[in-house]
C-alpha cells in the first residue's frame, strides 16, 4: 500500500475523551472512529488488525477440528424466552420490535440459538461430537462502556459451541479449546493466562478465563507467578489424543491463578510468598462447560447408544476478537506508539523514502515494494513529500514491526537502513538484504492477508 493513496486519518493530539493508552494510540493512529458511546467504525488500519486476528482465531479454530459457520446478530426472543435467560438478561439485552411487533433482540451470544439449530437437525449419538464456531458481532448495552473497543458496546466475538454424548467426551472439547486458545494467543504475540473463574447462575468448576497481565486490565487477579514461566510454544499436539490435551491444562492450570471471583485466600497462601502476586488482567477469552443445563431447558436430545432420549452436553467457548487489540497495545507499546507483534501487524513493514522525488531514491523503494510484495509480504510505502522526521513520527505511532529507511546517501553505498521498532536498532544492508531478512522474519510468523 503507497500512503498517498491509503486512508490513514492520524491526529496530532492526544485525545481528551481517552484514558488509557490502547484507546488513545487506537485513535490517534486512525484505527478506529467512535460513532456512539461503545459502538466504533473500523478504520482501514484497524480493520487490517481486526482481520489479521480474525484470521488467527479460525486458523486455530479449524486446527482443532472446530467447524465455522455464521449466525445472525438479530435473533428472536422466543428462544430466549425458552431458554428462561430473556429474563435474566436484564437492560443488557438491546430489545428491538419488528413492523409486526415481534420481539427481537440484538444477540449478545448465541447459546439458544446454536442449540435451536442443533436440535433441528441432529437427532443421534453417531453425529456427536459436534462443535461449530462463528465470528460475529454482539451487542450488549453495557453500564459503563469504555477504554475503547475494550469494553464497547457492540463488539467482535468468537463463540463455539461443542456438544457430546458424555461429561467426558464435553470436558475433552473443553480441553481441546484451552489448548487451541492458548497457541492462538501466543501467535498473536500474548501471553494470556487461564485462570480459574467463577461458573455464575451456571455452577461448577469448569470454567477458565484467560487473563493478560495489564495495569488497566478491569479485572483483580492472584497468582503464583511461576504460571509466567509456562509458553505452550510450537510443540506439536493431536487434538484428538484426550491425554494430551488433558497434559496441557493439568499443566497450564495447576499453579494458583484465579480472578477476584474464585479467590482463596488460604489456598492462595500456600504459594511460596516470593511467588505471590496480586495484579491486573484484561479478560480476553472464556472456556465453559455447562453441562445438559440448554439441551435439557430446549429438548437438544439425541438418541443414545440405548435407543434413549439423551440430552447433550455442552459448552461454550469466547474470544473477545475485538477486545484483543486494545488487549495487544496494552502490552506491546512505548511512548512513541504501538509496537505490533509480527503476527497481526497491518502492514509488515514500512518503507521511508526520506526523499521523494528523487529519482534514485524513488527507485529504489519502487523496487523494494516490488520485491517484498512478490513475496507476499504486504508493506506499506511512505511515499508523500513530507519531512523525514514526519514520516518517522507515523511510522513510530502505528507500530509496524520492521522499517526499511532509503535515502540518496545511503544508496551512494548501495546500502539501506532496517529499523526494529522494537529494539529501536538499524543496520544497513543491501535492498535484496534486507528484503531477504524481512521474508525471514515472517515465515515463522505465517498471518493472513491483510484488507
Ligand atoms: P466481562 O466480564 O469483561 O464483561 P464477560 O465474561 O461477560 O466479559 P463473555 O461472555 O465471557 O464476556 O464473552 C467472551 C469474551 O468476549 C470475553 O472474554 C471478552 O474478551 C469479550 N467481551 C465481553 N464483553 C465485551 C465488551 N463489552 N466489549 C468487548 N469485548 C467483550
Ligand atoms: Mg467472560
């Protein structure tokens, strides 16, 4: 993408209305355009972000074995009403009426609706296991929306749903799902940690929220800091094998990690004292198993191995998709900007021509781009005429990884400048050196194409 033809509404100033650094570089970066109060336009570079973890999160959902699919944000209450949680909801749920005074709602997530399809059309054992996901928009009218897309109003969410003949076969989509959240969370450059949550009205034990450590994160956290230590890494897992995924969460959640809402100040003593903390954490995901508690209010029964009505188990599984850049910026940041991990960054890489109009320095970028983009890489060309310091200034803000600086005294070398945002480190190489370097970096950071 050439800058003088893209959309990259950056300010100068800081705005007012934002107080934390996520939302603040997320508006003067030109990401994202608030339209009310929690409801935001995805700008083109925010949008690029969006899709990049989009991206990620199917990749790793269909890995596991998860079947995407689509459901509509606008969903009829008498399922809800069915259910018993149109009730419950309370001034959450955004209630809409249709022109024949139909009760609607806009979905807030989509457990009656997933199992209203299920019941519709699986009826025996032999189709389970059965666990589908959709990326879709929610709304939920939040008291206080803020810091934001952190806690928006309408927001991207994943949502999966397993359904199993047994507790057993449902605790091992529950397993399968902590596993695929994990190495999701890590390709996006995040450490987020499963801690031990509360199950609600729900009950029960199994339910883990996955937390990034975070000064601003809304949530009070405790936990043994050893769970730091943990990274699931690039081994290789068979989602199938039960005592695999069964090894990862033993291992992942048996350290002390727990939200404010399962705290146990006892249990929580017996952590060694020099590996007690107390902190803050942004929430960006949920695992849930919850038992027959929809199938059997909504009759999803299959017909079992002994010819009997069985209601299924189930579980439900989120992914803040839209939360997760505020979450990302939080962690990855300096006072000059954001500081894109490789692996959801707009662009790959920057390119500066620190004089435009020149015509050897005009070339040569003209051949970086070419190069980088036959290499499906997607890098984004500052090719205005603007000051060099300028041009830096942006570069630092929207926080592309890598940037490759051209300039006529360099090129009098034959030599450019490769910057680490990161770091903050250049070194010179030749173009096809640095291309080649850039390439190498990013294959092991594989992520989708951008919009
Ligand atoms: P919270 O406790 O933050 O209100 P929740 O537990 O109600 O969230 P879930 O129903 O578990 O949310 O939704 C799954 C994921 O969606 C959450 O882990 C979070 O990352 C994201 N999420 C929930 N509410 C919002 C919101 N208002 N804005 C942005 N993301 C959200
Ligand atoms: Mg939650």
């Amino acid at each position: 993408m050439r800058l003088s033809r893209y959309f990259l509404p950056v300010l100068k100033e800081n705005p007012s209305e934002a107080q934390i650094v996520s939302h603040r570089y997320m508006l003067r970066a030109g990401m994202i355009k608030q339209s009310s109060a929690g409801i935001y336009s995805w700008l083109p570079l925010g949008f690029r972000v969006l899709k990049k973890i989009e991206g990620i999160v199917h990749e790793e959902q269909m890995r596991a074995g998860h079947i995407p699919m689509l459901m509509p944000t606008i969903q009829s209450a008498d399922l809800w009403q069915e259910s018993g949680r149109y009730d419950d909801y309370g001034a959450e749920m955004l209630r809409i009426s249709d022109r024949h005074g139909r009760d609607m709602l806009y979905g807030p997530t989509n457990e009656e609706l997933i199992t209203d399809i299920f019941r519709a059309h699986v009826s025996s054992y032999k189709d389970l296991p059965l666990t589908a996901y959709h990326i879709q928009w929610k709304f939920r009218d939040e008291i206080r929306p803020r810091f934001g897309v952190m806690r928006g109003r309408e927001f991207y969410m994943k949502d999966g749903y397993n359904f199993d003949l047994t507790k057993e076969d449902a605790l091992h989509a529950y397993n399968r799902h902590l596993v695929s959240y994990l190495r999701t969370y890590e390709r996006m450059g995040l450490q987020a940690i499963p801690m031990r949550a509360d199950g609600g009205p729900i009950g029960g034990d199994y339910t883990h929220e996955f937390l990034v450590l975070a000064e601003t994160g809304e949530s009070e956290v405790f936990y043994d800091s050893a769970v730091t230590d943990l990274s699931f890494g690039d081994r290789a897992i068979d989602y199938d094998n039960v005592e695999q995924c069964q090894g990862v969460l033993e291992e992942f959640t048996s350290k002390y990690a727990r939200t404010d809402e399962t705290h146990d100040e006892a249990l929580f003593n017996e952590v060694p004292e020099e590996r007690r903390r107390v902190a803050r954490g942004i929430e960006v995901g949920q695992i849930f198993y919850f038992g027959t508690k929809y199938s059997e209010a909504m009759g999803a029964t299959v017909q079992g191995p002994d010819g009997k009505p069985t209601p299924v188990h189930m579980g439900s599984h989120g992914i803040g998709v839209s939360r997760l850049l505020g979450a990302i910026i939080e962690a990855s940041h300096d006072d000059k900007g954001i500081i894109w991990p490789e692996g959801v960054t707009p662009f790959h890489c920057g390119i500066v021509n620190l004089k435009q109009g020149d015509d050897e320095a005009d070339a040569a970028c003209n051949q970086l781009y070419a190069a980088l983009t036959a290499l499906g890489l997607e890098p984004l060309y500052d090719d205005r005429k603007e000051r060099a310091g300028g041009k830096f200034a942006t570069m630092d803000l929207i926080g592309l990884p890598w940037r490759i600086t051209v300039g006529p005294r360099g090129l009098k070398n034959g030599v450019v400048e490769l910057t680490s945002r990161r770091s903050g480190e250049s070194e010179e190489l030749s173009p096809e050196e640095a291309v080649k370097k850039i390439a190498a970096i990013y294959a092991s950071h594989p992520s989708g194409r951008g919009f």
